[in-house]
C-alpha cells in the first residue's frame, strides 16, 4: 500500500467546504482484502489508537468506524480513519475524511479535512498520510504498538512550526467572524483580509498602513526616548552609548541601578537590569552587541498598554517568569510542572513561552541563594528571569479595566507621537490604576520605557489571570470601519459552453463608469481590460489573482472543472453565479463518467453563492435546470433568475408568475421580463457576434451576461450601451470570430465537444448554407472516444469537406491518433465526405483554403488561438466585423440536421430602453 499522489484543495470543493487534502492510495497486495479477512487487526489498531472507538462512519454514531472495522472494510477506509486521529492527536482540529474507489481496483482517493488557516503548502497532511499508511501496514503484519511517540512529536513540531502564531491567529478569527476573507501566504503570519480595493494586509499585529517611518522610531531606542521626552512624556533619564566607557560614564551620571538594553534590541533580549558597577555594565554592553542605551532603571511594576488606531484596547501586567514552592518540589520539577502547561510552548508558537535554565536564570537563583536542586518553602516565590518579557518565560494579568485615564491619555500620545497604528507601549508605573505624578516631579517613579511596533498580543489573548480581551477584533474593526467585510461585487461563472463569453461580456459590462473589474478567462487574467496574466486562467490560483488586487472594485471569475476539482474554488462565497449549460465533456477525466458527475462539480458554483445573492440559470438545458432542485444548492435562500432562448419555456413562465425575473429572447428582442412587466434592451440582431441574429448562441450568452450586469447594479441603459461597445474580435478573441482572406470567409471557435460543433455549424449553416462549409478540426486527445467519435458525427453532419489535423500538445496520444479516429467516425457517418489529415495546423489550414470556393466559409477550430491567429494575419486574413461575404438572408434556411430555427416576431420599440407593459 502506498500514496501516489497528493493534491491540495484550496477553498470549497465538491467533498465539503473547508480546504482539504486528497491522495491517491493504491491498496497494492491489500487490494480486496478487508479488515474482517485479517485476524486480530481491529483489536491491535484499536489498542494503538483508542481514540478511533469514538469516530463515526457515514452518518452513524460514535463507534460506528468499529462496527465497519469488525464487519469488514477496505484498507483505504482505515487509512482515512487513521490519518484523522493523528491528526487530532497532534493538536489539527479535524474531524470530515472520505473515501472513494478512483476507478482501478485497488486505488483509491483518501480524503481528509484541513485546518482552514494551514499553509497551502503545509507538508503536514502528506506527512500524516504517511505515517498513516505506515500504521496501518505494521498493525496488518502484526506489529505491537502504534506510531512511535517521536514521530508523533515531529509531526505535532512540524504542525506548530508552520502555524501562525497568537497574534495572527487572533486576527484570522476575528475576521472570519465577521465573513471577511482570509488568504494566508505559504507558511508565514502574512495574511491578506478582504478582497480588491478593500483588501487589507496584516503581519501579525502590523498592518498594511502601520508607517515605516513609526517603526524605524520605535525600532530606535534612543531615538524613541528623545523623541518622547521632548514632547513632555516622561521616560526614564538615559543616553546612547557605544563604548564601554561611554556606559560607564552614563552610570556614574545617572546614578545606580541602571538597565542596559541593545539600541535595536526586541523582545527582551540582551537587557541587563539592576546593573550597580562598572564591571556588571562593561559586561551588558558587551552582551549586547556594543550599541546600547543606558536608562536610570524606573521603580514600579512592568505594564503594557495596547493602542488601536488610537484607542486603548488591552492592558495587561507583564510578571517576570517564576515558579511557586510548595515545600516538596526542587526549583528545577517545579519549572517542569510549568513547562507541561500545553499553553506553553517554544518561542510564539503558544500563548506561554517555555522556561528555561540559562545562564540568566543560574545567575537570577544564585541572587536568591539557590540552585535547581533547591526546595523552595510553600508559597515562596523563586524568580528565573529579571525581565518581564512573555517571550521571556513571563506571564500577564489584565489591568484594562484599571487603567486611570491619565495612562491612557498618556499612552494615545505615545501613540501618535511616534506615528504607529497599532502600538504596545512599556511603561513602569508604581499602579496603573491610579493618576500620574505632575510633569517633572519624581522622575524615578513613572515613565515610557519602550514602544513596540508590532507588539504582541498573548498577553492579552490569554493572561494567566484577569479577563482575556479580543484584541485581534479590535485590529480588525480599526482596519475595516463600519460594520465592513472587506469584500467586492464577485461574479463566477461556469458551465461546459460559453463560460469564456460570458465572462468577458459581463466584465465589459460591468466595466462602465470607470469601474475597475478583474476577470480570470481561459486565456488569461485581466484587469481593466488590460492584460495582467496570460494561460489558462480558470483555477483558484488566478481567482486569488484578481481578488488580491488591491485596483479590482468587481471580480468576474471564470470557474472551470479542472481547477474545481484539482485545487477546490478560489474564493468562499460569490455575489452572483451563472451556469451556462451542462453538456458531454471532459468524461472519463479526473473521475468524472457522466453528466451527472459533471453536473454536481458545477453545481458547486451554484452552491457557493451567498445567501441573498443571485443565481443565475439557464432554462434552456435540462441539467442546469435541475440544480435548482439539488438541497445544497439552498435556491430558496437566493434570488434566482432564469435566462432562455424560449419565453414560452414552463419554467420561465412559472417564474414570472410568481412576480420574479427572468431574461429572454422574445420577438426578435433580448428582454428583462419582471412579473407581467417586459422591458426590451437590445434587438437580436444588433447583439455582438450574434451575426444578425445567425448565432443564437450568443443571444444566450449577452441574456446571462446581462442578468449578471444587472444582478449587481448596472442600470438598464448602462447595460445596452456597453453591449453595442462590445467589439467580438478584440473583446472576445477566437470565440466566433469572423476574417477574410480573398474572398474566402474564415470563422473561428474554440468549439471542441459535440454540443459547441453544431451549436457553431448551425449559426454558419444560416450564414452560408450547409454545402458551402470547409472545416478544419482538431479536438483534444484527453476526451474519451465515444466523445471524439460524437464531435466527428456531428462534423459530418454539418460539412463536406473536412481537414482534420492533431493538437501540438497531444495529451496522451499517439501522433495521428485523434485525426485517424475522427475520420473513420466521419467517414461511418458520411461515406461520400471529403476528408483529408493534415500535418499541424498550417498544413490544415493551406488544404481547406484550398477546398474553399470563393463565398465559402471555412471553420476554423485551434488548439491555441495566438499561434492561429498569426498564421492566418500572415496569409492576409484580415478582420470582418460581424458581417459575412455573402447576404444574411439566403442562408436563414433549415438544414436537415442542425438547425433549431429562429425565434422571429416584429421588432418592438427604437431600439432604446423602453417599457412594453404588461403583456
């Protein structure tokens, strides 16, 4: 048994909605055989792993998995079950797995749940499964025992080093309650909230808007007290120094004890407190790297004060690290006490840091007359550490409700002075509760001993005593004001046909009034019309893309099956989602046998639009209309618009009975029908690349563009004269396109499954007539042969000649391969069919240049439209706008096989936006 495969889903997928990891398992010798075939193998994993009698199966109860175990189950299940409970054994709070067959016997899909803020690139679940496998395997031979306990503590190491710390955490959670967004980067604290211009950034408690300028400040020690006390803040009397004998001189001027700490030291480290003589300050400079600042060390206790774009949020006493005697335990088992405490852990990772025995802490209980092997009396108090640092062993009690409003003036200043968003703010006062002494009196007593930049929130997340307060909130509510969820108009679209359209139609649409929208289309990223990225660009990675752009105000995702199903969705929820059609393609690919496997994998685009938002469906294809029906769906919790080609449809009139909206070709016009009432918005036949109203298609594809348009906002009358912007050959390259050379007409399509072939030979039998047709094919080797074989009879219906040529990229097939099958099947079809191979796609195109009459059309289907288009710019093709060589009206004939007719009726209205009335 062994792990082939991993492969990270990202977002929301078709399994649940929380990222997850699946690997493809291959049983190898246990193919077939079931746990109740293997004696003893359920009582030996149950004794390494108790844990796995409280797992359910299915929709069982707990001990459901063992119930399965001992009735027999396949080894992939138990993998499944195994990885789960390791992973909650090492702290991962996951609960959802599933397993399916993946098609050959013995191979297997192992899905598990990840947490929702792991790194996208954490090798912890691949590590998980592993060691999963590893169990599994030794409980079948036999072995006693379960996963070593060292490997469970590398796992559980591996998992906290590349979590996010306290800070960042506390962030993360509060905008996820408040539906913000959350995109973390790899294995950092670097998260991005929100999308768009509204997105902000965070570092754990630094924010895209904390100024580098405040950080500098308060990354200067000196520079810091200068600036504060020349404002009139008190701060503990001091000076830089960077010679020993400099130090020493601000000794013998200031008076002992003074603190040396690093001019541009952080978290404590290298300060030396209560230092006396000469000696002891030539040794802390030394220490401390020989750039130093030398502070009369101020009375009082150690406080921190957190400052919120202004506001004081959390206040905590910051109390050095310590144990408690009871009179039995020596110093060193009481600190092993403290270190079990789970809050405490190595460096940030915890809430706690680790105690430990340094050379600061063998000095700290020498001061104290004792050693590890001392017993402290019951309640003493043995101090390990001089500084109060949390990253320092030391723990906090919250004082926010105590502070004096003195302080918190006091502490807003601090703030704005040195320039900081967000601001931790030291200070030793005798008691933060009560009124500071008058300015210049008592300087020992009160004082600013530092200013950090990007402080630390454990201490007010988890003090050891007092009230926890949710600082990550307040960071989130100063960074979106007002109730915001740091979230943009987002539109997804899908479907097998006219996704591409779509999305550039309805980015266009939605681009008037000088509105910036990012779109993700097959062939690449774009922001306002501009391209930023090109491949293809249908997966979550280039929906990440345009949402974290901070220039995009509105995101129109195309949202193909590949990224759906390889790496989940890019976003979590959509404003609108559009379904274009649901037909044969893709089958036999990454699990997917039928139209109703592709069906639920679109459905998830339906799925994940907001409650309140708009689902947008196409009435006309009977598996789009059944997503509205599927529960997950949850189509009474959205406004749901149909568009179709037939305003007569019963789901359409039903629709609108009901008083809701539906967008439809009715009388020769693209209409907004609301109740009885219709509003016509453009003539069919003034729609771009519809061809004078030829290509029915792309009256379809402007309806869903349209009621995407209008489902966020953009009035009627933007709509209409953004369609007639819309330029199909520069806005919608290789989607329809229409050239000439000479006087051959060439059209081009990315149509490569049955249903595009003739839904495009239709549209030219009525341009052209159906003898007056040449293709030139290629389809992709990657589609099954009952679909190649399906495409070449729809060819072969539709044309008489036919050159047929194989992708570059031959997707697993032999040379020749795809061209040979879709002759035969052509040629089974139509034998008296003209069709000839070619050799790459210029050969292809010379030959069916060659079988054109003047006044013919020749289709065009590519591979690659870039590498298409200059070939045929090379031959002298140019551009034909939407009109073709011959007149419209003599091919508006039926042919035999393809064509569904028009819809015709007398045009209503001038063509402006105006209102029929009830009809």
């Amino acid at each position: 048994m062994k792990i082939e495969s991993l492969r990270r889903l990202r977002g929301p997928n078709v399994y649940l909605s929380r990222p997850a990891v699946v690997a493809r398992l291959h049983l190898g010798a246990l193919t077939g055989v079931e746990t109740s075939d293997v004696t003893g193998f359920t009582e030996r994993l149950l004794r390494a792993l108790p844990g796995l009698a409280e797992h359910h199966c299915a929709a069982g109860s707990p001990g459901g998995f063992v119930s399965r175990l001992r009735n027999g189950t396949y080894f992939g299940h138990v993998t499944e079950h195994v990885t789960i409970e390791l992973s909650q054994l090492i702290g991962r709070d996951v609960s959802f797995g599933r397993t399916l067959g993946a098609g050959e016997p013995g191979s297997y899909d192992v899905i598990v749940e990840c947490p929702v803020d792991e790194s996208p690139e954490s090798r912890v679940p691949g590590e998980l499964l592993e060691a999963a496998v590893d169990l599994v395997l030794a409980t079948h031979d036999g072995v006693a025992g379960g996963t070593p306990a060292d490997r469970l503590a590398e796992l559980a190491a591996l998992a906290e080093r590349e979590a996010t710390g306290p800070s960042t955490r506390a962030i993360i959670a509060a905008a996820r309650r408040r539906g913000i967004p959350v995109e973390r980067f790899d294995d950092l604290s670097l998260v991005r909230l929100g999308w768009g211009t509204r997105r902000r950034m965070a570092w754990a408690a630094m924010t895209d808007r904390t100024g580098g300028v405040g950080i500098d400040i308060a990354g200067d020690k000196q520079v810091t007290r200068r600036l504060l006390g020349e404002a009139g803040i008190p701060v503990a009397p001091g000076g830089a120094a960077r010679t020993p004998e400099a130090a020493a001189a601000l000794l013998a001027a200031l008076g002992a004890p003074v603190v040396v700490k690093p001019r541009h030291g952080r978290q404590g480290r290298n300060v030396a407190l209560g230092l006396t003589t000469a000696d002891e300050i030539r040794a802390a400079f030394a220490a401390a790297g020989g750039d130093v600042v030398v502070e009369r060390q101020l009375d009082g206790r150690d406080y921190r004060v957190l400052v919120v774009a202004g506001a004081v949020v959390a206040a905590a006493e910051r109390i050095a690290a310590h144990v408690v005697g009871d009179g039995l335990a020596t110093v060193a088992e009481l600190v092993g006490r403290e270190n079990a405490d789970p809050r405490r852990g190595v460096g940030h990772s915890r809430v706690l840091t680790r105690l430990e025995f340094g050379p600061r802490a063998a000095r700290m209980l020498q001061d104290q007359d004792l050693t590890p092997q001392s017993v402290p009396a019951r309640g003493a108090t043995v101090w390990l550490h001089d500084c109060a640092n949390l990253s320092a062993g030391g723990t906090s009690r919250d004082v926010t409700d105590q502070v004096h409003p003195d302080v918190t003036r006091l502490c807003q200043r601090v703030a704005s002075l040195v320039g900081l968003d967000i601001a931790g703010i030291d200070l030793r006062l005798p008691d933060i509760a009560v009124p500071l002494p008058p300015a210049g009196e008592q300087p020992s007593a009160a004082g600013v001993i530092e200013v950090n930049a990007v402080p630390g929130l454990r201490m007010h997340l988890a003090p050891v005593r007092g009230r926890a307060r949710d600082v990550g909130d307040a960071i989130v509510r100063a960074m979106f004001p007002g109730g915001s969820d740091g979230r943009i108009p987002t539109v997804a679209v899908t479907g097998t046909n006219g996704k591409t359209t779509v999305t550039r139609l309805t980015a266009h649409l939605l681009g008037g009034g000088g509105r910036r929208v990012g779109a993700t289309t097959t062939d690449g990223v774009y922001v306002d019309g501009r391209a930023v990225f090109l491949a293809d660009a249908t997966g979550p990675r280039s929906a990440q893309m345009v949402l974290g752009d901070p220039q995009v105000e509105v995101a129109v995702l195309e949202t193909a099956r590949g990224g759906l199903l390889r790496r989940g969705l890019g976003y979590d929820w959509s404003d609108v989602g559009v379904i274009t059609n649901i037909t044969a393609d893709h089958l036999g690919q990454d699990g997917l046998d039928s139209i109703e496997d592709l069906a639920h994998v679109k459905a998830l685009v339906a799925e994940r639009v907001r409650d309140g938002g708009t689902l947008i469906l196409n009435a006309d294809d009977p598996w789009v209309r059944s997503l509205a029906a599927r529960p997950r769906v949850r189509a009474d919790r959205k406004r749901l618009v149909w568009f179709g080609l037939d305003p007569a449809d019963p789901v359409i009139t039903g629709h609108l009975a009901r008083g809701a909206t539906a967008y439809v070709l009715q009388d020769g016009w693209l209409v907004q029908a609301t109740g009885a009432r219709r509003t016509p918005l453009v003539r069919l036949a003034e729609v771009p690349g519809a061809y004078g109203g030829a290509a029915l298609h792309a009256a379809a594809n402007a309806l869903a563009a349209i009621a995407a348009a209008r489902a966020l906002g953009a009035r009627p009358e933007t709509v209409v004269d953004r369609l007639a912007e819309f330029e199909p050959s520069v806005d919608n390259p290789g989607r329809g396109t229409l050239m000439r050379l000479g006087d051959v007409s060439v059209f081009l399509d990315y149509a490569h499954n049955p249903a595009a072939l003739a839904t495009t030979l239709r549209t030219l039998h009525r341009l052209w007539g159906a003898d007056r047709c040449v293709a030139t094919v290629t389809l992709p080797g990657d589609r099954r042969d009952d679909l190649l074989a399906a495409s070449a009879q729809v060819l072969a219906d539709g044309v008489t000649r036919a050159v047929l040529y194989d992708d570059q990229d031959l997707r697993g097939r032999r040379p020749g391969e795809v061209s040979a099958l879709v002759e035969r099947e052509m040629r089974l079809r139509r034998p008296q069919l003209r069709a000839i191979r070619a050799d790459g796609y210029r050969e292809a195109v010379d030959t069916a240049l060659g079988l054109a009459a003047p006044g013919e059309v020749v289709l065009v289907v590519y591979e690659r439209w870039a590498p298409m288009r200059d070939y045929l710019a090379g031959l002298g093709a140019v551009p034909a706008g939407s009109a073709p060589v011959i007149p419209v009206a003599p091919a508006l004939r039926a042919t035999p096989h393809l064509s569904r007719g028009l819809v015709t009726g007398a045009p209503v209205g001038s063509g402006r936006v105006t209102d029929l009335g009830h009809s």
